[in-house]
C-alpha cells in the first residue's frame, strides 16, 4: 500500500525533499509527494537615488548646497568632482549627504552616489550638473575715502562711515541686501549711494568712542546686476577712536577741538576770504571755506598747492598761486580744503584771508597734524556756502531722515 505523506517545506525543502524520495527502505515501490507552497518573502525594491541639483541642469547658483538622498536604501558613499578637484562633504544625521563649501561660476559637476539596498547589494548612480557661468564679476573694496582705502582693524574717527566699492555698477537693492553690518554698540543706519559703484552707510549721529564695526559682504553667488555676480565675499572691521570733533568758527577766526566733549585745544585760525573768481572752463570758484560738518580724508607732512588744482591756471590771473612745501597739512574735502600751517599770514584769529583753507600756526597744524585721525570732524560754523555731500565725505551735512539713496 502507497503512503502519502504532506509535507510543508521553503524552496531549499524541495531539494532535499527530492533527495530523500530517491532513497526509500522499500527500494522503488515508497515513493513521497511533495506539495510545494509560494515563496513569501518581500521582493528586493531597487534603491532610488535623488540628487539636488537635478542632473542636467544648468545656472545653478555656486553657494547652493549639493543633497544627495537614497531612497528604498543606504547611501554608502558620495563623490562630487569638476575635473580634478573634489567637493568637500559630509553625511547627515537622516542619512543624506551634503556639500560643505562652495562651488566655482562656469563648471560643470559629476556626482557618483554609491548606495545599498536592503539585502546589501550595493549600485552606482551619476548625476551631473552645470553652475552659472557670468559675463561679468564685480569685486569689492572697502574705502577710508576715495583717496584711501580702509584698513582692516585700524583706528579711525567719529565721522568716518562705511564705504563698500564695487568694481562695476550693480543694482542697489540687490547689492545691500547682500551687505551685512554689525556694530557693538548697535545702532541704526542708513545707506547713500554716491553712484552706481560705491555705497556709503552711517548711523543716525557721529560714532561713540570705541564703537567696534563689523562689515560683511555676502556677495559669491549673488546676481547684483544683469550679467553682474559678486566675484567673491568681502569683510573687514574697523573701531572708532576717542571721539575728536573740531569747530572752526568763521566769525570767531577761532578752531576749537573737543575730545569725547571735554575742550582741549583752541586755535586762532584765518578761513577762506569770500568771493570768488571764474576758472579756465568757466566754472564758478568760491573761496569761502564751506561750511558744514566735514571728515578728515588724510594728511602730508609738506604739499604744494596750486590754484591750478581747482581751476585758476593763468599765472596772469591775479588770483594765480604755487605755493610750495606747505607743512602739517590735514585734508578735508576733495576739492583741496586742508587745515595748514601758514606762518606768513598775521592775522590768525583776527580775519579770514585764505583760498578755503583754515590756516593756523605752525604748532597748531602741527599738533592737529599728529593728533587727528582719518575719519575725525571739523565742522565749519557760520559759513555762507555749505559743504556739498560729493566733496569729500560730506555724508553729516545731511539730516538723517533725509540721508539715503535719493541724496544728491
């Protein structure tokens, strides 16, 4: 009699069971039966691998992070390259990888993403993309003013702002949004554009002694014109001094010199004569000193100075002048205003007889030659041309609810 016996066995059963049917203690006549059953275990899903950017695409910002991402798997390795350089990055804590600096303008990137499915078989996956590649780049520099350039960590006065200059114009709204600066103590400011390239920013009053400023500008990456991209990001800092504000007076032929509030120093002085001439194109040159508040540009221990500079070239012209090795001399504004020693003029302190400059003793525009700092006041009182904001740094002529973009 034929037994029939069910047994339940996996797929590797089935071999065996095979066997054991060939070798039967009754010789051929025991055979066993077998009801195979379906496999149950979960198909292997192929892993997916996701890279951002997209592969093939193109004018991807260089400061956009590269996130390579397994789905149905585990990343096991990631490697970026443009050539022969190599993208720093690092794995994520939720298993994706990341790029951990910035890309270059104008490369093209290969991304190979090795990753493991759930039984450990491991595949490759490339991707590869393309960053913008702009027509032009715009550099920066920060300046003291348009005659020097600030320095990193130095010392300047209370009247000095903050001037970014870019190497090309870019579009102001972009271009701020991309500037970032921090002062301890925090106070508030504003920007002034003196033209498409260079942007000045001040707070609302003069600097207080000791003030820290901090100017970042975040710009690689960033579109500030047309075809115009930040050709890299920027920083400087810079600490305000003791706070030196000097008030030269035209009435009173006086220059006073105050430090944090407290008079230090009065000096008879001789201002601009008044009037005026016409210059070789016409223009119209006024020798009052101007008037308003203005910032120390730089100074020369001895300068020629010349009518020429500002128009008068005819040595027939009674107004004409060279005068040579004039000492102590302390710039204010562009157009060549100095606070300077003149020992030939005697009337210091009694009348006003110079071109625009405020003349002093030889000790005083000594003293105020070593004592004075780039960025520090002289405000000129009781003059009846005001100082324009173009000519030197006249950005505290302005008050500040009218300080900004629209300033002429």
């Amino acid at each position: 009699m034929i037994q029939r016996r069910k047994v339940i066995i996996g797929t590797l059963g089935v071999a065996a069971a095979a066997t054991a049917a060939g070798c039967s203690a009754r010789g051929g006549d025991d055979h066993t039966w077998v009801e195979p059953v379906a496999n149950t275990a979960a198909p292997t899903v192929p892993v997916k691998v996701n890279v951002t950017p997209a592969t093939g695409a193109t004018g991807v910002s260089p400061v956009k992070p590269i996130v390579v991402a397994a789905e149905e798997g585990t990343l096991q390795s990631v490697t970026v390259t443009a050539g022969k350089d190599t993208v720093a990055g690092a794995m994520q804590a939720d298993g994706t990888w990341q790029s951990t600096e910035d890309l270059d303008y104008g490369k093209t990137y290969k991304v190979v993403a090795t990753a493991a499915d759930s039984k450990g078989v491991t595949s490759e996956h490339t991707s590869s993309f393309a960053t913008v590649k702009p027509e032009n780049l715009a550099k920066i520099t920060f300046q003291a003013n348009a005659m020097a350039v600030l320095k990193t960590g130095q010392t300047y006065g209370a009247g000095q702002p903050v001037i970014v200059a870019f190497s090309r114009a870019v579009n102001k709204a972009a271009a701020e949004k991309a500037i970032e600066i921090t002062t301890s103590p925090a106070v508030e400011g504003k920007f002034y554009w003196r033209d498409d390239k260079t942007v000045h920013w001040r707070p609302a009053k003069y600097w207080a002694a000791g003030t820290r400023i901090k100017v970042k500008v975040n710009a690689f990456g960033v579109k500030l014109g047309k075809t115009t991209y930040g050709a890299k990001n920027a920083s400087t800092n810079f600490e305000i001094g003791r706070q030196l504000i000097a008030i030269s007076d035209n009435r009173t032929h006086m220059t006073k010199v105050y430090i944090n509030g407290k008079l230090v120093r009065s000096m008879k002085s001789s201002l601009g004569k008044g009037g005026g001439t016409t210059g070789a194109n016409g223009e119209r040159i006024s020798y009052w000193t101007a008037g308003g508040p203005h910032v120390v540009l730089g100074r020369l221990r001895k300068h020629t100075m010349s009518s020429a500079s500002y128009g008068v070239s005819d040595p027939k012209d009674p107004n004409y002048y060279v005068s040579e090795n004039i000492e102590y001399c302390t710039r204010i504004t562009y157009s060549g205003e100095y606070l300077h020693a003149a020992p030939w003029n005697g009337s210091l302190g009694r009348a006003n007889l110079s071109h625009g400059c405020i003349n002093l003793s030889v000790a005083d525009a000594k003293w105020v030659y070593e004592n004075f700092l780039i960025g520090d006041i002289v405000d000129v009182r009781n003059s009846p041309r005001e100082l324009p904001i173009w000519n030197g740094l006249g950005d505290w002529t302005v008050p500040f609810d009218k300080y900004g973009r629209d300033t002429d």
